[in-house]
C-alpha cells in the first residue's frame, strides 16, 4: 500500500499521544485476527445529509461514488475498534456518524485498521472529518459539499478539492503532526488564510497576499472556495491542479 512503512511507523508511535490529547487513559486491548465488514446507508426520507467521521489510527480513505447515502468497507485486526455507523434523520437532514467503539491503545502486533468509504455524489453533504495517526486519503472532488471541516492528527493526510462547485464553499483543515496535502480547484476562485508558523508550507499556482493566498481566478470567479489551514508541525503542501 502507499505509504505503508510510513504509515505503520506513525501508527505505532503516534496513537498513545493522540488517545493522551483526547483526555483517554492508556489501557490496552489485543490485536486479533483479520475481520472484514461492510455496511450501506440509504438516505431515506432526507434531502441532504450531515457526515462525521471519526477514525482513531490507521489507513483512512473517502471517495465519491456511492449509489446509496454510504458505502463502507472495513477492515481492521482490533475487537475494541469495531467500527460503528449511525443514522438518523431530523426533516430533511439526514446526521450520519461513522465511529469505532472503542479508545484502547492495541498491542500484541501490526495494527490492521482499514476504512474505505464511498459517499454519495449527489446528495449535499457537510461533511466532517476527524482523525487520530495514520494515512488518510480524502479524494472530495466529486462530492456535492456545502461544509467541510477536517482535523488531521498525526501522518499524512492527502485532501483532493479539485472540484467546480456552483456555490461558494467554506473548508477548514488543521492538523497536529504530519505532512498535508490540499490539491485546490483552478475554475474556482480560492482563498487560503494560513496559521502555519511553525509549519513549512510550499504553494504551486497560488500568490501569496496579506495573510495567505489567492488563485489566479480569485478576482473573476462567481463562487470561491476559502480554505482556513491551521497547523503544528510538519509540512502543508497547497496545490492549484490546472
């Protein structure tokens, strides 16, 4: 997998930290076997939905393309981080938790904690995006986002807002320790504020401007997106995709 030895190194050495942030105690719990599941939401009666996602350590993906609400596949090696999906609606929104049930720090062996899921292309979503140590690969593009807010924690965490939404859109990325990568949308104006101080930061096809960046197409586009980045320790890499 991409990233793997990075990934398990960060695993390993960065969940007893995160779970010690969350205010959770270290108690332990075994690795056992291999257990896959996967599970579908459907909308429902709902015309739009809330999506949180709450993913402790391990290999995090989200991508488009789901013919229901959520389509999820889980893997993972660890009873006590079984995942946990709940569902409800009030009106016309739909609120969409997707969780584990536990917070004990695995020993015993290699954690296996592998979450891929598919949201629906059409639906509009606020989507939410909470993260503890790992990879998380969070491809957004073809999403019909109205919110976004993601808190990365320690590893790599590559976000894809390479979209054309037809409205503006509010995004908000910070992360703890790690590299971050947000490819941004070029037809899109887009406005990056930045509070990075202690964090390197590399930029392609933005220009840098009182407090942050702005594309090319900042001035002229109908709808822009504005992206609050907030960062530790690491890198945060900010791409304009042509």
């Amino acid at each position: 997998m991409k990233k793997k030895s990075l990934t398990i190194f960060l695993t390993c050495a960065s969940v007893a930290l995160w779970l010690a942030l969350m205010g959770c105690g270290l108690q332990t719990t075994s690795v056992t076997e291999v257990r896959s599941e996967t599970q579908s939401v459907d909308l429902d009666s709902a015309s739009s939905a809330n999506i949180q996602v709450e993913f402790g350590a391990g290999e995090l993906k989200v991508e488009g393309g789901a013919a229901s609400l959520l389509d999820a596949n889980f893997r993972y090696n660890v009873n006590d981080w079984q995942p946990q999906v709940d569902y409800s609606e009030n009106g016309e929104q739909g609120q969409l938790l997707i969780s584990h049930r536990g917070d004990r720090v695995p020993v015993g062996g290699e954690l296996i904690n592998e979450w891929n899921l598919q949201l629906n292309n059409e639906v509009p979503l606020e989507l939410t995006i909470q993260t503890g140590a790992g990879e998380s690969q969070l491809d957004l593009a073809a999403l019909n986002l109205t919110a976004v807010t993601i808190e990365a924690g320690a590893g790599v965490t590559d976000i894809d807002l390479n979209g054309n939404w037809q409205h503006d859109l509010p995004v908000s990325v910070s992360g703890g320790v790690g590299e971050i990568t947000v490819n941004l949308p070029a037809e899109m104006g887009v406005r990056v504020n930045s509070d990075t101080a202690l964090v390197r930061v590399t930029t392609s096809g933005l220009t840098k401007v009182d407090g942050g960046y702005v594309n090319d197409a900042y001035q002229t586009a109908p709808h822009t997106l504005t992206l609050d980045v907030e960062a530790g320790v690491g890198s945060v890499t900010l791409i304009v995709t042509e």
